[in-house]
C-alpha cells in the first residue's frame, strides 16, 4: 500500500470561514483508542462553530456530547460552549502561571489557545482536543502536541526524556507491528523510545515521514509532576506528499 492511499479524499468542511479548528477526539470501542468525533472552530468573527463527524454520527455507539445537540451543519454560538470553556485552565486557579507554563504558552494565552495545547483532558471522560496543523509557508504545515504513551516507558526511556531540552531533534519511526494500530509512528531519540504520535493524527503525517519530509523537535519537557499526558511536548513540521491535504478527509466530514 502507498502511503498517499492512507490518506483520504479531500474533502471542504461545513464551517469554512475558520480562523483555527480542533480536532475533537474520544477513547471509543472496540480498540479503546482516540478517535476523531467532532471539530471545533474559532471563525473569523471570533464566535464558535462545532459539528459532530459523520463517521461518528453513524455509529452504533454514538452519543451527544453534554450541550452539544446533533445538528445537520452544527451548532454556532458567539461564546466558547460550556463543555469546552470549563476545560480552559480557570484564571482563579492558584496554580495557573506554572500550568501554563507545562503548556509552553504564556499567561495571556487565550482559551482557545490552551485548549488547543492541553486537549482539554479531564478525569474520566477520555476526551481530548487536537490542533490542526497550521500552513507555514512554502507547502510546509506544523503541529504542536504532547507525545501519548509515556506512562508506559522503561527505565531507559524515562532517563533519555529527562535529559532533553527544546530544540532537540526526535526521530518517527514506523511500528506497524504496534498492536493497537499499524500505521504507529513512535517518537525516539538516538533510538530511545519516548511514545507515540496520537492516533488520530497518523493518517495526517503519515505520507511526510514515509518519505522522510518532517522535522520533529522538542518544544518542552516538563518535570514528572506535570503528569505523564504533559512530560513532553514536540513541534512537527511537514510537508505533505502532492496532491495530499493535511486534515481534508472522507473521514472529516462534518454531518
């Protein structure tokens, strides 16, 4: 199979006059592996757009997220939904200046901004907010993420992730003996395993590093105390094979 055909038809989403989008994903069955559910947009007149994915909507398993109806073209509102807005690090919170600072983002950060650096993760819901990648000229897009999987590193592992520092250069590597998914991209350095690209990412990169056309480096490591899901954060600039659009997909269409 040729990495092109990984990726899926281009395709234009219902809410077009988008100035950022997140990828809204969710641990779903039978794999219990993050899935794409939703896109939340930031549109050009600063208020919200959200649709569920029709893939989504077909399933069986489907369910309406807390506030969130099942719209044909989605739902708009001038203010971030309530489900979103109350994953934005509050300001109250005494911790908030070394929150942010885990998130590589300054104190001034807007919501959607932190949502989209911290996927909005919260206890027990298995839900999490992906950015997509952003153009940066020269057909080059770059994204910015914190690396799955780290809580399942070795001894060897956990001491070549506290050694790095930003700028660093990391490795993908292909796994596709991965049991959760053969298209797997493992983030290493010198060889040493770190984790893993999150899965609804793979379709996206997967042509740029079949072909060895990306640049990953760290953009931060934080200490253990930040929590596994926030060790380490890494930039991913790559420039998609012809023909190919990062984040366009049969799979993407918005119901």
């Amino acid at each position: 199979m040729r990495p092109t055909e990984l990726i899926a038809e281009a395709h234009s989403p219902h809410s077009s006059a988008f100035a950022r989008r997140l990828l809204v994903t969710q641990k779903l069955p039978p794999r219990n592996l993050y899935e794409s559910i939703g896109i939340l947009s930031l549109l050009l007149d600063s208020s919200f757009h959200f649709s569920y994915l029709s893939s989504f909507v077909r399933k069986p398993f489907f369910r309406e997220l807390p506030g969130l109806p099942k719209c044909e073209g989605g739902v708009k509102s001038a203010h971030l939904f309530p489900f979103f807005a109350e994953r934005v690090i509050s300001s109250e919170r005494p911790d908030r200046f070394r929150a942010l600072s885990y998130l590589n983002l300054e104190e001034s950060a807007a919501p959607f901004e932190i949502l989209a650096r911290s996927g909005g993760n919260r206890i027990n819901d298995h839900l999490e907010l992906l950015p997509f990648p952003s153009p940066v000229g020269s057909g080059w897009h770059s994204v910015t993420f914190f690396v799955h999987g780290v809580r399942h590193l070795d001894a060897i592992s956990r001491n070549a992730l506290d050694r790095l520092y930003p700028d660093v250069s990391l490795e993908l590597d292909r796994e596709p003996s991965n049991p959760e998914s053969e298209l797997a991209l493992r983030v290493s350095h010198n060889g040493t395993p770190l984790g893993y690209v999150p899965h609804p990412l793979l379709n996206f990169v997967f042509s740029a590093v079949a072909t060895d056309n990306y640049a990953l480096t760290v953009a931060r490591r934080n200490s253990a105390d930040a929590g596994f899901h926030q060790r380490l954060l890494v930039k991913l600039d790559y420039r998609p094979s012809r023909g190919d659009v990062p984040f366009f997909g049969v799979d993407l269409e918005e119901f």
